[in-house]
C-alpha cells in the first residue's frame, strides 16, 4: 500500500523532477520513504537555507522549478530567506514541508518544531502556500504549483502535508498525469498597435530582463529589424550576445547609458522589471524615460509598476516577441535617425570603456581570464567587488550564464549553494555539466562555508574563486562616505584554505592570471569542489598596467 509521501515522489517524477534539495528529520522521513526507488538524486545540504540556494542556483540553469524536502518549523524559518532571493528574482522553487497532524495544527502545544502558522510565515516569498487537507487533494496542488511554474511569473510554491496526512494510504491516486499549462499568447490588437508606434519609431531601444530569458533569439532578430540599441539586466546578460553591436550591456545607472535612454523616442520593456537593482545601483535616482514606453511582461501588475507605459502586453517573453517580430515583417522597413542604432552603441561603449578605474579593470581581467579558460562556464556571483565590477563591464555570450545576489534581495553567502544547484542543473546528464563557479568573497562565504562539504559528498566539481580582502570592504567604503565610524566590519578572516581542505575540497591561493589559469585548468580535472583564493592587494599588484 503506497502512503502519501511515497506518492507524492511519484507524482514529482511525473512532472520531471530529477534532484531534490533536503535534510532528513523525524518529521519528513515519510516523504524519504519512496525515494530510493526513485530516479530523483537526493543532494544533503548543510542548512536549509543551503536547500534553498541550490534550488535556486538549479532552476536558473535547467529553466524549471528546484524542489526542496524540508523539515517543520526551524527548516521552514531556515529557508525563507532563500524563498526571498527566489522571490524576488522570479525563480521557480517548490517547497515541501511537513507540518503538525490536522488535529493539532495552530494547537499552541508545544509540540516539536511547531509554529503557530507556517503559510503566514511564507506569505510574503511565496506565489502561494497550501496545507495538504486530504491525500485526494495532492494531485490538484501539485498541477496548481505547476501551473504557477509554466505558466504564470514563476515565484517559489510552499505545500505542507500534515503528519497524518504523509501516511494516508494513497494507491488510487497512482498512476499520477501531470497536468502543464501553455503560457500566455499575445493579443493581436495589443501587437498591432506596439508593432505601429515600433515601425515609426525614429530611435527606438529596447530594455530586456530575465523574464525575457526564454526570447533570446526573438529578441536579437527584433533589436536587428529594428536597429534598436539594448539594455540588459543582471539576469538578462546574454540575451544578446557578447560583442553584438547592438548591445549596450548591463549599465542602465551609468550617466552615459542613462542619456541614451533619453534620447530614445520609444523604449521597448520587455520582462523586466525597471526596479532599483538594475537601473539604478547607486540609488541616486534620475533612471527616466521620456519617450514612449511600452511593455511586455507575464504578470499583469507588473507591465504598470515604476513607470506607466503607454501600451502594455501580458504574454511570454518570446512569443509576445515573435509576435511582434511577425507583425513589423509585414510593414515598411523602420526608418531610423542617422547614427542611431549600432554607430550610438559603438559611441557609448568608447565613452564607458574609457571610465573604468583601475580596480575596475583590474577586476574585469579576472573575469576574462576565466572565461577564457573556461568559455562555457556559468558564474554564480555573490555581493562581492569583481560581481558589481562585472554587471557593468562584462557581457556573456549567451543567457543563463551570469546570475547573482548582489542585486534584488541581496542575500550574502548564496553563491556558494546556487553555484552547486547551477552544476547540478546545467545539462540533464552529469557529463554534458559545464564548469560553474562560484565568486564570493570573505564575507560572503562565511555564512555558508559549511556547504563545501556538500558539494564534497556529492561530488560536484564546483569552482570557488575567492576575493579575500579581509572584511566588509563595501559597507566600510560606505560608511565612511557617510561620515560613520567603521564599526563591525573589519572581522577575523580564517585561513580558507586549511579550513577548505579540512572539508574535503582543494584548496590554493594564485596571485596573477597565470596562475589562475593554471589552477582553473586543474579543478576541471577533479571530481569535487576545489577553492581559489585570490589576495585583493596581491591581485591589483600582479594585475596592474606595466
């Protein structure tokens, strides 16, 4: 007789679940019950706040939800914060708690791990949270979770069983059909009158952001048709690939761009947000956009947040795109302002290009040098100074190859997790994985230094590039250009390397782009996570200018 929880796994396979992120407790082994059966790999974290990260890092690279198994109480309160990062990216992460038995839900008892309300406690980082009622009931939560994930703006789900409910006998609910949804089309009129106002655009430009993920080859064939310059965000970078004359890049809050921007007579928004964290980074204000703005976005509430537009679409990405692709076919070729289109861009990058200081540069070699060792690396970026660096000075040859918490949430420690869910999730087959590294610095890393040794149990040959500057150097920057007294950021830097190895991983330090390219190329040939420390002082001197 299969229980709940043994059907529950059943169901998952069904909806192509292939990981799940979680730490076994006495209140989640009935969902383990029928994993081992299973075709799903289980991957152990160290805290579930690390769970949640993988998840994340995991959906962002395999383009469907991460799943987590986690424990009542404490487990839920541990990954909320993760729940918060995916939130506010918009990725999608199912998570599956178990809660008290029906007859002692809110009893206030003090029963092990008990909350008062844990759908309360998730309200605000979840699409939705539901409490399994019933075993009947869990192939419609199931489809509703997935229809948030396929069709809708794709946020974490949280479902909590009920101990009595896990091992309620559920056989008749085998075997299981997953149920998908499409996602929205584009309205013909809404088309019509967007393909209208692009068609007479004199300088129109195109803002793109990691809703528009799925659209990158729509979105380059519009941006050629129209001539339109294009602004990616953080989550959008290679939507339009590295080096294409038409792409701006990722430096919407940099005065040059802004003008650009200005001088448009239409702007294209198509799944982005226009949020602080990608237009405006120094939160100075002044992002404008006086030409005529329309959007394209799956969440209808999101096409008229920050700035009204003045036709507004919800639909996909790529197929508002490609309707609109289609539509502009069948009108006249655009007519555009001299010296708009790839003679601005070209324009704006010498002038951005020439701004950069000498730490900037210094940091942006490191990034080239790693991505010239390993072209097709995903780099998972924490709040660290060569990721702020490298959101305004690099591009990447195509999506899903640059993400990080250093905008949006700005969760530290996550790089570390979601680069071991990225692997995890960049190729369905372990040998078609691409290397992914992880940036991070001091800082960051010690809130989640404990998940080398998961990434060392599950032998994920994750790269850790290390940026060690021995503290807060940006909140102490901060503070002392607002005249604080830096307090609290100057903290003890542990020897990362013995502690690295103590875990399980390799571990060295390097100085200069050799020896990193050097120490790139033999973490590529080991089956876990190897640990790079690169000296913030000894860097700029190995890197400097002869």
């Amino acid at each position: 007789m299969a229980t709940c929880g043994e059907v529950l796994v059943k169901l998952l396979e069904g909806y192509g679940v292939d990981h799940v992120f979680g730490i076994p407790g006495v209140h989640t082994v009935e969902l383990y019950r029928g994993l081992a059966d299973s075709s799903i790999r289980h991957i152990t974290p160290r805290h579930e706040q690390g769970a949640g990260f993988m998840a994340d890092g995991y959906a962002r690279t395999r383009g469907k939800p991460g799943v987590c198994f986690i424990i009542t109480g404490p487990g839920m309160t541990n990954i909320t914060t993760a729940m918060g990062q995916a939130y506010a990216d918009s990725i999608p992460m199912l998570v599956i708690s178990s809660v008290q038995s029906r007859d002692q839900l809110g009893g206030g008892r003090g029963k092990l791990h008990e909350l008062p309300n844990q759908a309360a406690l998730v309200a605000g980082v979840a699409a939705f949270s539901q409490t399994l009622m019933s075993a009947d009931d869990l192939p419609q939560l199931l489809a509703r979770a997935f229809a948030v994930f396929d069709g809708a703006r794709p946020r974490p789900v949280h479902l909590e069983i009920p101990l009595d409910v896990l091992v309620e006998p559920a056989d008749h609910l085998l075997p299981g059909r997953p149920v998908r949804s499409s996602r929205a089309g584009a309205a013909p009129d809404a088309i019509a009158g967007m393909a209208e106002r692009l068609a007479t655009a004199r300088r129109p430009l195109i803002l793109a952001g990691g809703g528009a993920l799925g659209a990158a080859a729509a979105l380059t064939q519009l941006a050629e048709h129209l001539q339109a310059p294009v602004a990616l965000t953080i989550n959008g970078k290679g939507l339009l690939p590295a080096g294409h004359p038409l792409l701006i890049g990722s430096t919407q809050s940099l005065a040059a761009t802004r003008e650009l921007v200005e001088e448009a007579d239409l702007v294209l928004a198509i799944g982005t947000e226009l949020a602080e964290t990608d237009y405006d980074v120094t939160f100075k204000g002044g992002f404008k956009i006086p030409g005529s703005l329309l959007r394209i976005d799956i969440d209808p509430d999101q096409t008229v947040r920050n700035y009204l537009p003045q036709l507004a679409l919800v639909a996909d990405a790529r197929l508002g795109t490609e309707a609109l692709l289609e539509a502009l076919g069948k009108r006249a070729q655009p007519r555009h302002q001299a010296g708009w289109g790839s003679a601005r861009v070209q324009r704006l990058r010498a002038t951005l290009a020439a701004s950069w200081d000498p730490q900037m540069l210094s940091q942006t070699r490191l990034l080239q040098a790693l991505l010239q060792r390993l072209p097709n690396a995903v780099l998972v970026g924490d709040s660290t100074q060569p990721v702020y660096t490298g959101n305004l000075t690099l591009d990447m040859p195509a999506p899903r190859r640059w993400f990080n918490a250093s905008t949006g949430y700005g969760t530290l420690g996550y790089a570390l997790p979601a680069a071991m869910g990225a692997w995890l999730g960049s190729a369905e087959r372990a040998s078609e994985r691409v290397p992914c590294v992880c940036l991070i610095g001091d800082g960051g890393l010690q809130f989640t230094l404990p998940e080398l040794a998961s990434a060392v149990e599950a032998q994920v040959p994750l790269i850790v590039l290390l940026w060690n500057n021995q503290g807060y150097e940006e909140i102490k920057r901060y503070m002392v250009n607002r005249a604080i007294t830096p307090i609290g950021v100057d903290i003890h830097t542990p020897d990362f390397i013995g502690v690295a190895r103590a875990l399980g991983a390799a571990a060295q330090a390097v100085a200069d782009v050799a020896q990193l390219q050097a120490a790139l190329g033999q973490a590529l040939e080991r089956h876990g996570p190897t640990l790079i420390q690169i000296d913030q002082q000894q860097w700029y001197a190995g890197t400097s200018p002869q």
